[in-house]
C-alpha cells in the first residue's frame, strides 16, 4: 500500500492526542489528595525529645552542673599578685642618715592543690637599702618561694577538694533528672495519646448510631404515614434519635478535651499544637507478651537503668564523699610551711624566709564526731532505700505484665460480646422488618451493641497504655534518646 494511505490515520491520532481532557476528568486529578499519615506514640515521643518545654528544662540542669564544677575549680585556679610595701623608719644605730624609705615591690603567683597544699612563687625587687639573705640574684633582687603542707588533717581529703567532687557528680546527677523527666513525659504522653485515639474512635461509632436512628425515624415516619404503624412508634424513634445525639455531643466534648490535652506534648515555635483529627490511627492488630526470658532480662536490666535506682546510687556517692571529710577532720592538724617575709618591717631587719611546724589536737571532737554519726546514718538508709527500689521496680514490671495480659484478654471477650450483641441486632431488625417486635427492642439491640464496641475500643486501648507502662517499667526510655525526625507531612486540601 502507498505510504500515501496512512496519511489520514496519522493526522486524525494527533487531533485526537492534542484534544483536552474532559472538565470533569482534570477536576477529578485536581481534587485527587493523599490521605493524611496516622500519628504514632514514636513520632510524639520524638517531638517530646525535640521542643517540649519539660524536657528542655530538665537540660538545663547540665548547664548548672558545668556551672558547679567551675565554681569548685575555682578553688585551685592561679592568682596572680603584686604587692608594693613600703616602711619609714630613722635608724637607732646611725641616726645621722635621717628618715629613710624601704621596702619591695612583689610579683607573684599563688595557686592550691586539691591534695591541700598551698603554693607560691615569683620575685621581688627591694626598693631603697634593703639587705636580701636568701635567694637574692641581679640588682636588689630575690625569688619567692612558697608552700603550706598539710600533714596530717587535710591531707588529699579537704573542703575544697571535697566540693570538687561533688561537682564531678552534679553531670551524673542531671543526666538522672533528665532520664526520670523523659521518662515520665513519654509515659504520659503515650498514655494520653491513647486516650485521644479512644475518644475519636468512640465519636465514629456515637455518629453511626445517630446515622442509624435518623435513617430508622425517617423510615417508621414514612410507614405511619402509610398506617402500617402506630404514631407512637414515631414518637420512640425520634426520642432515640435525640438521645444518641445528646450521647454523641457529651462523646465530641471528650474528643475535644483529649485533643487538648495531647496538644501539650506537641510544641513547635514555643507554642501547643493540636493534633488533626484525621491523623488518630487505629489501634494496632497484632498484642503481644513478652516471653519469660524477656522479662527476666528486663527486670534485671530495670535495676541498672531506672532513674531512680540511679539517683540513690549518686546520692550514696555524695555521704560518702561527707563521710570520708568527717573522717579526716578527726586527725590531729599537723601543717609545715614555708614563706617569704611579707611584713616590710621584717624584710627590713634581714629576715628573708621564715619556716613552721604547727601541731594541733582536738580532744573531744565532738563536731567531727557527729558528721561521721549523721553521714553514716545515712549511708545505712540509702542502702535501704536502694533494697526498696530495687524491690518497687521489680513491682513495677509485674503490674505492667498483670496490665498486659488482663487487657489482652478483656479485648477477646469484649469481641465475642461484640460479635454476639451483632447477632441480635441483625435478627432484631429481621423480626421489626416482618412486624414481628417494636422500634424500643430494635434500639436496645442496638445500644447493646454500641455499648460492646465501646468496650472493645477501650479495651483495646487499655493493652495499649499496659504497653506503655511496661516500657516505663523497665527503663527502656530512659538508657536510649532516639534521634528521630518528626514526621511533618500534612495532607492536601
């Protein structure tokens, strides 16, 4: 055939690709939205560890332990000093010479160790006719050298360096309060999200029954007028349909009370954000226990890890820190020392460095005494307090494993009720079809089953705050901080 023939066909295939699609098609794309993603308990943990105010607050807490520990080291930093003393004086031996003026100018550093001792050195320059004894170089010149040694009672163990290691445990200690506060913010977020879930889950089924009463009212209106039925069937239809009404206002108040309350775990520019109605998912089909060996890992991986235990442990450290000073303060003082002449009349006669060996012995040492008594008497509460935490946590994981199997078994019988109360609501409604009963049996079968799927949604959501508190139990939010990115997608309009 001539490639003449295929002429027409091509040109009419273009006019027909060229042509634009229907205005109903292109709206239909237009329209056309992805549905929104449903929210999740780790999503609302990772904006918790991101913004909430609770637990940004809780962080400052490093700030005032790195803010301790500078404060304790600042005990031991250098001190740069320079001291001018001068002294006039008439000499008795040769009073001839008049009044003269001498003295020395000194340029020093002193510092301290956290052992106890105590440190100087640096140079002094005499001014006027000054004899230097000791350690005298260049013109009217001398080093000075310094120290204070404690040999006894404030040896390694002193205030200062006690202070010192409190400070090294205030990090520790702030990391605890940020565990328990995370903790318990994703126990409570957690267990209001699924109370948010549950109240929008139960304003589906009230406006189901609404729907359901309105259709049937409309229905039993239009056989009454017909005569197949008694006005007073009408009557009781529109009474049902006011009461689901009034059962599914009182059910949105509860929505919108939930809503707010999950709001306050949901902040972004240092304000709530009320989560969208359309993102509560549906509860999870799959519930699961932990197997015994699990659990036994747990409980013994709770004691080392929950916040509590932890701040027992780090308080126990801090008496013993005041144990160890008031054990030390019952040594006799022992200090030797040697210094420099910083009295100018001194350096004037000749003296140019003095030494001392002092000696003191408390007898009754009554104050060391009783710090030991009191830092000792709380060593022993803290070991028991730490037998009863240890015990309370071990409750903890038992009460969330009671919590986990109770409601994973009222979520099966509540289906079954469920399932049985649907039963007789679909023969129900068979019976009212044929005449057989009235509208009031046909809306107690109804509220029954309503009434049963309402236990099955709280059930439900009770296996889901049990999980919760079994993750709060065992410390498990409070060894790991997720670095995860909220999921920020919204659905288009």
């Amino acid at each position: 055939m001539n490639s003449s023939h295929y002429l027409p066909v091509v040109l009419l295939l273009g006019t027909i690709g060229l042509c634009p699609l229907p205005a109903s098609a292109g709206e239909t794309m237009k329209s056309k939205s992805l549905p929104p993603i449903p929210l999740s308990v780790e999503e609302i943990h990772a904006w918790i560890d991101r913004t909430h105010p609770l637990l940004r607050g809780a962080g400052t807490e490093k700030v005032m332990a790195r803010g301790k520990m500078l404060k304790a080291l600042g005990a031991f930093e250098p001190t740069l000093i320079n001291d001018t003393e001068l002294e006039r004086f008439i000499k008795s031996s040769d009073p001839g010479k008049g009044t003269q003026t001498v003295g020395f100018n000194d340029t020093l550093v002193e510092a301290r160790h956290p052992w106890g001792f105590r440190y100087s050195a640096g140079m002094r320059q005499a001014i006027g006719d000054a004899t230097i004894p000791d350690l005298s170089f260049g013109n009217n010149q001398q080093v000075l050298l310094g120290g204070f040694f404690p040999l006894l009672k404030g040896l390694m163990v002193n205030p200062e360096s006690a202070e010192l290691q409190r400070s090294e445990l205030a990090n520790p200690r702030a990391e605890v309060q940020i565990s328990q506060t995370r903790q318990d913010l994703f126990l409570a977020a957690a267990t209001q999200f699924w109370d948010w879930v549950t109240a929008v889950k139960l304003a589906e089924v009230q406006r189901r029954a609404v729907g359901v009463a309105e259709d049937r009212f409309r229905q039993v209106e239009g056989r009454a007028k017909a005569g197949a039925v008694a006005p007073l069937d009408v009557v009781e239809a529109n009474q049902e349909v006011q009461r689901r009404r009034e059962v599914a206002i009182a059910v949105q108040r509860l929505v919108e009370q939930e809503q707010l309350k999950l709001s306050m775990f949901l902040w972004d520019n240092n304000a709530s954000v009320t989560p969208p109605l359309d993102r509560a998912p549906d509860f999870p089909a799959h519930m699961l226990v932990p197997a015994p060996d699990t659990i036994q890992a747990h409980k013994l991986q709770a004691k080392v890890d929950r916040p509590e235990i932890k701040e027992i442990g780090i308080e126990a450290k801090l008496n013993n820190i005041d144990l160890e000073l008031a054990k030390n303060n019952l040594l006799p003082s022992l200090d030797a020392e040697a210094a420099p002449a910083r009295a100018p009349e001194k350096f004037v006669l000749g003296l140019g460095y003095r030494f001392g060996l002092e000696l003191k012995i408390p007898i009754l040492q009554r104050k060391s005494r009783g710090e030991i008594l009191e830092a000792q008497g709380k060593a022993d509460r803290f070991v028991l307090m730490q037998q009863f935490r240890e015990q309370q946590v071990l409750v903890d994981v038992d009460n969330a494993l009671s919590a986990i199997e109770r409601a994973k078994e009222r979520v099966a019988a509540a289906a079954e009720s469920l399932r049985l109360a649907k039963t007789l609501e679909e023969g129900e409604r068979f019976r009212f079809s044929l005449g057989a009963t009235s509208v009031l049996f046909v809306n107690l079968r109804e509220r029954n089953s309503v009434d049963s799927e309402s236990q099955v949604i709280r059930a439900k959501a009770d296996y889901q705050k049990s999980q919760a508190l079994y993750q709060w139990a065992i410390g498990a939010w409070a060894r790991t901080t997720p670095f995860v990115t909220p999921v920020t997608y919204r659905a288009r309009d």
